[in-house]
C-alpha cells in the first residue's frame, strides 16, 4: 500500500499555490509533489491535467516553483528580483504552447498542446507568476508570518494586511502556540495577594 502524500495547500492563485507545493521551507520541509504523479494530480485540481510526468519533468517544475518563490519572496520584501529566478521563469514561460479558450459559460480556460502537456502548463503557471510580479494584478506579494512556514502570497483582501499564508494553518497554529504560552505565563504568575 502506498504512503499516503500530504494534502495540497490550494489558494486562488495559480502561482503561488504551486509554491506552496513545499511547505515549512524554514522548518521541517513537507514536499507536496514528492513522485511525478502527484504533480499530474496538482496539475489536475488546478485545471491543468497532463495525461503523464516524467522525472525530468517533476525536477522542472520544482525548479519553477523555487524560482516563483525566489521571485515572488524578493518582490515582498521590496528586493531586487533575482536574476537567476527570472530566467527560469520565462524560459518556462517561452515554451508553452498553452492557449486561453473562453467557453460558452464566459470563463477562461487553459488549453495545454498534446504533445508536451507538463511543460505547456508549466508555462501557464509561469505566465500566471510573471503577471503578479510584474504588478499587473490587483493585490501585493507578502511573505507568511510564520517562522517556520515564510511562503510567499499574493494578498487580495481590501486592507492588504494579511499575515499568514493560511489562516486554517498557519495563523491557527501561531495563534495556538501564542495562546498556549499565556496560558503557561498565568499558571507560573502567583496569584496576587496569597
């Protein structure tokens, strides 16, 4: 029987939910996309399907997703955009010969070219990466707070001051340990006037 994979961290933007991918950069790294089928199931989920992957493909894809990150954590904190990091993403981005197709019901969809699928929606993802970096998209990059976790993510909401990657994960984790460590300062603390 197969070891079951960690769940996929999915948000509403394709390229830093590919990022999140690889989670607890800073801690104990959890690796999503551990085997090239869990890559076709990622891709799958976010509309993207391939009908296979090879090895070489997964370690392209991991590429991309280190260089989306690298890009994404400089553009947070107001850095320079690593060069490195952009050449992997539009040399990603160049290859594809994906196409958006509206459908009936007004929506945007990717279509991936037969032949080479993995790589066609690699270059979805990195197109996706450079519309967010080059600030063509309404929100702002940030870098979660957590010590462990520091994934980088686009931030929709109005006031643009979200702090966590995931407030199911992330921020419920911080807020658990904050709590539980007021909780140990009020038991150690006697209590006045005894």
């Amino acid at each position: 029987m197969p070891a079951e994979f960690p769940e996929f961290r999915l948000g509403s933007v394709l390229a830093t939910s590919f990022t999140a991918t690889l989670t607890e950069r800073c801690g104990e790294p959890v690796e999503r996309i551990p085997t090239p089928q869990r890559l076709v199931d990622w891709l799958a989920v976010n509309g993207l399907s391939v009908a296979s992957c090879t090895v070489a493909q997964l370690e392209s894809a991991r590429e991309l997703r280190e260089a989306i990150h690298a890009a994404a954590s400089a553009a947070a904190v107001g850095a320079t955009l690593p060069s490195a990091a952009i050449q992997v993403i539009n040399d990603r981005s160049i290859r594809s010969r994906a196409a958006a197709v509206l459908t009936p019901e007004g929506t945007r969809v990717w279509r991936l070219g037969s032949a080479a699928g993995v790589d066609d929606a690699l270059g979805v993802i990195a197109a996706d990466a450079i519309s967010i970096l080059a600030g063509e998209r309404d929100g702002r990059l940030a870098l979660c707070a957590s010590p462990t976790c520091r994934a980088a993510f686009f931030d929709t909401s109005q006031s643009r001051s979200r702090k966590w990657c995931e407030m199911n994960t992330c921020g419920n984790r911080q807020k658990k340990a904050r709590f539980q460590a007021n909780q140990r300062k009020k038991r150690a603390t006697p209590a006045a006037g005894r």
